[in-house]
C-alpha cells in the first residue's frame, strides 16, 4: 500500500510540471525574453513583434502590448471601454490621434463590440468603430477572436 500512495504523491507532483513545461511558450520580444503559459497570449505577442517595431504607434483596446511590445500609444488614454467608462471626448481623442498621427495598427479585442447590457446607453465607442470601418481593415484575426485592424491605403 505504501508503494501505492508513493507513486500517486509521485505523479501528483511530476504531471503538473510536466504540463506546465510542455504547455509553454518563451518569445523574444523587443523587451527581453517572455514565457508564456499555455498559447494564451503569444500568438498575439508573437504576430504583433513580427509586424511592428519600436517605438512605433499602435492603438491597443486593452493596453496589454505597449510595453513587451515597446510599441507607442498613440492616444492620451490607456484603454477603451464599452461602457460608461470611456467619455465621448476621449473617443474623440482616439479618432484624432489614430488620425493625426497615422497609425498603422489597431488591436481591437472582441469584448468591444459586445455591449455589457444591451440597455445601457453608456457605449460610446460609435464614432470610434465608424471611423475604423472606413478607415482600417482586419489584417488579423487571432483564436480569441480579437482582431487587428490595418489602415486602408488610401487614408491619409
């Protein structure tokens, strides 16, 4: 019995860590070298660090790629929200920094276009998506479902 329990404690402390390292990524990203848990992220980081570099502008949705990434944001705010969070002046600072100054790439997350409450009357991300629709195209489209938006040629 003592044998029995032995190699159980023994696989219970050898399969997570076996997992753990067979589940595990390492990128070198512009910032030094990052591990990753499982894919969760590094498809991201990895087709991101591949078509950018720094300090180059990028808009992030979420604000997770400006510092591994070394990318710029473009904008006075850190992150986007379909809620009340983000004013309509802060929209409206987006659509000019993502104008003014010609940003190449946008990383939108998917959760952006799925309001929180369909009542709530606090999404002002519209004048954003319109401006991203005319101006920008999905380049990407990664397992998440999150997209990256590349600007149109023929905007200014």
């Amino acid at each position: 019995m003592k044998i029995l329990w032995s190699l159980l404690l023994g696989l219970a402390a050898v399969e997570p860590g076996s997992a753990w390292l067979h589940n595990s990524f390492v990128l070198d990203l512009p910032v030094g070298r990052v591990g990753f848990r499982g894919d969760r992220g590094s498809n991201e980081y990895a087709w991101l660090a591949h078509q950018t570099h720094p300090p180059e502008y990028l808009f992030d949705s979420a604000a997770r790629v400006y510092f591994p990434l070394r990318l710029t944001n473009p904008s006075k705010i850190p992150f986007i929200a379909n809620t009340g969070y983000t004013t309509v002046e802060q929209v409206q600072d987006v659509v000019y920094s993502l104008e003014a100054k010609h940003v190449r790439f946008v990383f939108w997350r998917r959760f952006l276009d799925i309001p929180e409450n369909r009542l709530d009357a606090g999404d002002n991300l519209g004048p954003l998506r319109e401006y991203l629709s005319h101006n920008y195209h999905v380049t990407h489209t990664f397992s998440s479902g999150d997209d990256v938006l590349e600007r149109n040629e023929h905007s200014p």
